[in-house]
C-alpha cells in the first residue's frame, strides 16, 4: 500500500543551444533521476514523471561515464532506465494536477536551462506547491526549473529563498560555461535568491521551509533523504 505519491519533472530538452549556434547535446542526468526515485519508492511512495508535452528526454550520455560522473554511474543508469521504462510516456506537464502529489522533484541535467525554466505550466503547478506548503526538492540544474513560477506581474515567486543550485565554478569546470547562454547560480542571484554555495562537486543540500535544493549529483540522494524525513 502506497503512502502517497510524488511528481518528478523531467526537461523535454535533448540539445542546448550555445552563444556561437553550436547544439549541445542533454539529457537526463542519471544520478539525479535515479537517486530520488529509488529513496522514495524504498519509503513507500509511488513516483510519478512528467514532462513538457509528456516527452521522454534522453539519457545525458556524461552520466553514464564514470570518468564524469563516478564509478557508481552504471548503478543509477541501469535504474533510471527501468523506472522510466516501467513508467512508460511521462504524463504530459499540462495536464497534470499538483493536488494528486505531497511533493515535486526537479533533478537536472543542462535540460531545465532549455525548456523548464520559463514552463508556463510548470510555473502554475509549482506556484500552486508552494502556496499549498508541498514540497519541492530541486537538484543540480533542477533549480533553473523554478525560475518558471512568477507572479501576474512577472515577479519571481522563490525570490528571497535560500538555495543552492549548479554554481558557475562547475560550470567552468565542467567545460560548459564558456558559450553558455546564461549561467544558473548568477541568474538565481540577479533574480533574487539568496543562493549559497558549497565546495565544487561536493554534497550541499539546502532546506528553506518546502524548498529543499542540492547543488550538484552528489545532492541527489540526500535532497530524497531531507524530503522524506519532512514528510515524515
């Protein structure tokens, strides 16, 4: 018997558009889906996916290296892979309602940066968590994702937040800073967010009330971690 259920959204994005015209290719960071699906599912819930007109994105081919993403890479790309394929079409982002869910989950991957973070229907159904105190987890690029919800005006709903998220030091090391059309942790910065960074590529998760944020795939299973424990 399922306690109850939680939302992961997923980018529809495949590429990453560059300053110069170049096509980066994305995907889904394997990590930062498979982590929080498996913590949650061993607690009990039932975990659901969406995306923007219910596309199922691809695999970021960096997470399933384990010079890039560590040698624990193949665990969470064989487990990403069986819940996306048991799941089948992720519901599309329009026609899911927030009521049904006790939280969301963002995981990352460059996607949120292309379509999430200005996801008309992502920002009602986010907007609409918060106002309802649900949780909301974001990790890594995920953040980008909450960008999305704003005000009748246009005002940025998480502005004053404390958060973490992908910081431009690991987008340069990364290699994917130079070209970038925007960078996430100076754009939640200018945007308002009270972002705090941690050591590169190291574990730092940050929790503010029904926002809890990691900042890079080392994150993932503790942001899992934090929500359960909340929920709890």
């Amino acid at each position: 018997m399922s306690k109850s259920k939680v939302l992961i959204v997923m980018s529809a994005a495949s590429v990453w558009e560059r300053t110069d015209g170049s096509k980066y290719p994305t995907g889904y960071w394997a990590e930062e889906l498979a982590a929080p699906h498996e913590k949650f599912v061993e607690a009990g819930y039932t975990v659901d996916f969406a995306s923007p007109g219910g596309v199922l994105q691809p695999l970021d081919e960096h997470s399933a290296d384990p010079a890039v993403a560590g040698e624990e890479c193949g665990r969470h790309v064989a487990h990403a892979r069986k819940a996306l394929e048991e799941f089948g079409s992720p519901l599309k982002l329009d026609e899911v309602s927030i009521d049904d869910y006790v939280a969301v989950v963002l995981p990352g991957g460059h996607g949120p940066v292309v379509d999430l973070f200005q996801d008309a229907d992502l920002g009602r159904l986010l907007a609409k968590a918060d106002k309802d105190g649900k949780l909301i987890g974001a990790v890594c690029h995920g953040p980008a994702a909450l960008l999305s919800a704003r005000d009748e005006d246009g005002n940025w709903l998480f502005a004053g937040r404390r958060m973490t998220a992908f910081t431009d030091e690991e987008e340069q090391l990364f290699g994917t800073a130079e070209g970038a059309p925007w960078l996430l942790a100076s754009r939640l910065r200018e945007l308002g967010a009270d972002h705090v960074a941690g050591a590169a590529y190291q574990q730092h998760n940050i929790i503010d009330g029904n926002l809890f944020t990691g900042q890079n795939p080392a994150s993932s299973a503790r942001l899992a971690e934090d929500m359960i424990a909340a929920l709890r």
